[in-house]
C-alpha cells in the first residue's frame, strides 16, 4: 500500500512523514489505527465537522472507539465502491460532502481524513478548497502505512490547523480568545489531565507568566493563543509537525515538564531562560512549590520494582515520578520516537540507571517483564496481559496511569495510592494463579464438554509429518 500511495502522487507527504516519525523495528502499528488520535482531536473541538474517507470496516471501528471514549458527535462517512475509488468519484463525492457540511452557523471547520486505501490510491484531499462559505477545509492522510502511532496521528492534525491558523494570522487580524491573560504566556504541547494546566499555572505566576492554550486545543481560536505565546513547552515530545509551526511562527521550545521535585526545578529554570526571566524570580517559584512537591512525595513513597511502557508519550515523565516516590524503575518503553524535546528526561533516567527503548515493540516490552521480574508492569493491554497470566501485578497504563494529574504538588502523590494498592495485590494474584494452574493451555485449551486427555503420541506423530512435508517442500523449492 506504501508503494501504491507513492506511484499514487502522496510520495512527498509519505516522506515527511517517515521525517517526522521515524520507524523503529516495527514497519506496523501495534497499537489501534493510528487515526483514533486524530479523530479524536477532531472530536474534541467545538464547532468542528469530521469526516472519514475509507473502508466502511474501518470507519466503523473508528467510530464505535470515538463513541466508546465518550465522543457525542457525529462522524461524516464517505462510502466508495471499487469504480469511484479507481475513477475519480469518490474524490468528486468527498468535495460534494464538505460543500453540504460548510455551514458557517454550524461549523468554523471541516476535518477530512483519508485512511489507508483512499490514500494508497492517491485520493487528493489537498485539492478540496481551503474554505467553503467562511468554514475552513482540512484535509489530511493518516495511514496506517505511514504513521506509526495514534499519538503521532494527533500532531499530524494539530500541526495541519496549526499551519492553517498561522497563515491566517499573518494575512490580518484573526478572532480573539474568549479570555487572554495579562501576561507572557506558555503554550502547553500535549494533552494532559485537566488539573495539570492550572497547577503549572500556579507555578509560572512567580515568573510573570501564565500558562498558554493546551495543543491540541478545544476550539479553532484557541490555535491563534497557542501561535502567540513567549515559549512552547513540548510537554508530550513527539509532536513534531507542530513544533515545525512554533518554530515558524519564531517561537522556542523546551522539553520536558514540571515532574517531580527535579523535573519541576529544570524545567522552570529552562522556561525562565528561554523568556529572559530573572533568576530570583524563577528561584521564588521553585522555593516556594519544591519544597511542597518534595514533601508530598515522601508522604506517599512508593517501593517495589516497576516496568512502564506506553504508546502516549508521557511514559518517560511517569518513569521519573515513580523514581522520585522511591520505585526502582529498570526499564521504560515507548512506542513514540526519539527527540531533542525528551532528551532532558532521557538523561536524567539514563543517570539513574534506567534503560528506555524508544519506539518500543511489544515484544521489547514482555521481554523485558521477563528480564526484570517486577513487583508490578504498568504497560499497553497485551504487556498487562502477560504480566498477570505470570501473576506479576499490572496496570494498564492509558486510563490508569496517563488519567491522573503528573504536573507539580498535585502529581507528586498522585500515583502512589493506584501503584501500592497494586502492588499489595501479589498474594491475591498467586492465589488466582494456583487456583486457575493449568486451566485452558496446553492440551486442555480451547472449549471442550469433557475433560481432555494429554495425547502426547498423537504430537510425536503429526510433529513427524510436519517435518517430512517442510524438508520436502525444501526439496522442490531447491
């Protein structure tokens, strides 16, 4: 499909993309559809219209995920048939859908996205019209083929209405937020718990600065806030489409965040720098929240080895929560690449003995369960799956871990209450495992009305047909 989309003219935006987000050592999502990300910024925003160009299978999936993570909106759906597809029509078809859709009571812009087989059949949503109506027209690919994450597939959008939004504030005057602070702002890269922008709040107003809009953001004019910042904080460090933006835009970007005791310490000395801050100022706020940030964490320490792997960016910033609560953490995977934005949190792990694999492969994650014999593995769904079928406690890292607030004194105990309760739940696991031993693997897997008998000669016997059939398959072939 990659090759066809190239020979299909999306060579130039399947290179950037392979630029952007670079493979690791799996050419595959192991995740869900990569467009799930952005399908769900799209969602998220108001007065936004959202359209799929796909296979029906996929559109359906798409949409009874968005659904099932509590999105109430209507998903547009452009069908096709092989002859539209190989035509030209369906493209015809998708420019009728978004003329319906542009309504400008209704909507400030309309999302469409092209799956896999509309964009590995060269479908050219960049020949829809920019605006339709005064509605805006978005129209962005995201194959599976070509980028690796849903994560990923969230910064391919918000770099797409961030380029859009930027091009239109250097035409003339854009729409003003619905509320603007007094002072410098910092634009926050990523999504977060909601508590977490209030609280770095909290901690820039020493320094003279609020914080920014979160990207991406809830709503088309907040795009014009988050461009006009004095610094961008790439809180989650793959976005790499949008940091092309600010940095068009002239804006500078530090890395990391306001995590733990350290974390909280660098990073307001990095923002400081990056604006010209003073230091005393930047030292007020550190004396005034570390101390708060070091206290709660020796309140609820938490001991016990851990793994972490994630697909949602934000693994390295838990690994060092954890390490500051008292965990020893040997080992932390992420499905998202390596960037200059997470170098600050890679160094100060690496520092501590942890080893972080970059673009992490499931099998890079079990393997290092299997290493590291934690206390507990938080990880993706298959990893916690591993982990308690050996009656290693585990929790699920996205709703579990990413849904808690990470930044400042409210993160600073905010894992410790799930992470030991988990962690005490040893005895319990070793008592379901004895209970369960044995129970549907090896010849008693499967459904059966009888108890099955171990049928070891029958093995023996089929193990030797399979052999002969492979070396004479191996005969002909040579």
């Amino acid at each position: 499909m990659h090759e066809a989309a190239s020979k299909a003219g999306k060579s130039e935006i399947l290179d950037r993309y392979a630029a952007d987000y670079p493979k690791g050592p799996h050419d595959q999502p192991q995740s869900m559809c990569p467009a799930f990300g952005s399908l769900r910024v799209g969602l998220r925003m108001r007065r936004t219209a959202t359209v799929l160009s796909g296979s029906a299978c996929c559109v359906y999936g798409l949409t009874f995920t968005s659904h099932f993570y509590g999105a109430r909106r209507t998903v547009g759906y452009v069908p096709f048939s092989s002859e539209t597809l190989v035509t030209g029509k369906l493209f015809e078809d998708i420019r009728d859908a978004v003329h319906d859709l542009a309504d400008p009571k209704l909507y400030d812009t309309i999302i469409v996205t092209n799956l896999c087989v509309p964009t590995a059949s060269g479908v050219p949503l960049q020949l829809l019209p920019d605006q339709i109506n005064g509605v805006r027209v978005i129209g962005i690919d995201v194959p599976g083929f070509g980028v690796p994450t849903h994560a990923e597939a969230k910064d391919v959008l918000a770099g797409a209405m961030l380029n859009y939004a930027r091009k239109e504030a250097e035409l003339g005057p854009v729409a003003a937020p619905k509320e603007r602070p007094d002072r410098p702002t910092v634009t926050l890269l990523g999504e977060m718990f909601p508590a977490d922008p209030p609280g770095i709040g909290l901690m820039l107003e020493p320094l003279g600065l609020a914080a920014g809009p979160v990207v991406p953001t809830r709503e088309w004019r907040e795009l014009y806030s988050a461009l006009d910042c004095a610094v961008v904080a790439a809180i989650h460090p793959f976005y790499t489409a949008s940091v092309r933006e600010f940095v068009a835009a002239g804006r500078s970007v530090v890395g990391s965040a306001p995590v733990g005791r350290d974390g909280t310490a660098a990073w307001l000395d990095a923002i400081g720098k990056a604006c010209g801050i003073a230091q005393d100022k930047v030292d007020a706020s550190k004396n005034k929240f570390l101390p708060a940030i070091a206290g709660a964490l020796a309140a609820r320490p938490i001991k016990g080895r851990i793994t972490v792997s994630g697909y949602e960016g934000s693994e390295l910033l838990v690994a060092r929560l954890l390490i500051e609560s008292g965990a020893d953490v040997p080992y932390v995977g992420t499905a998202c690449p390596r960037t200059a934005w997470s170098d600050p949190d890679r160094e100060w792990l690496e520092a501590h003995g942890v080893r972080i694999q970059y673009r992490a492969s499931l099998e890079q994650d079990i393997a290092a369960v299997e290493e590291y014999g934690p206390d507990l593995a938080i990880g993706t769904t298959p990893v916690v799956q591993h982990a308690k079928q050996k009656s290693i406690p585990a929790l699920y890292f996205t709703n579990l871990i990413s849904a808690r607030p990470l930044m400042g004194p409210a993160g600073a105990g905010s894992l410790a209450m799930v992470v030991n309760a988990a962690i005490s739940n040893q005895a319990r696991m070793d008592k379901m495992s004895a209970f369960f031993a044995g129970v549907g693997t090896g010849h008693t897997a499967g459904i059966w009305e009888k108890t099955p008998e171990d049928r070891p000669e029958f093995k023996a016997k089929y193990a030797a047909k399979r052999i002969a059939m492979a070396k004479a398959e191996e005969s002909v072939g040579t």
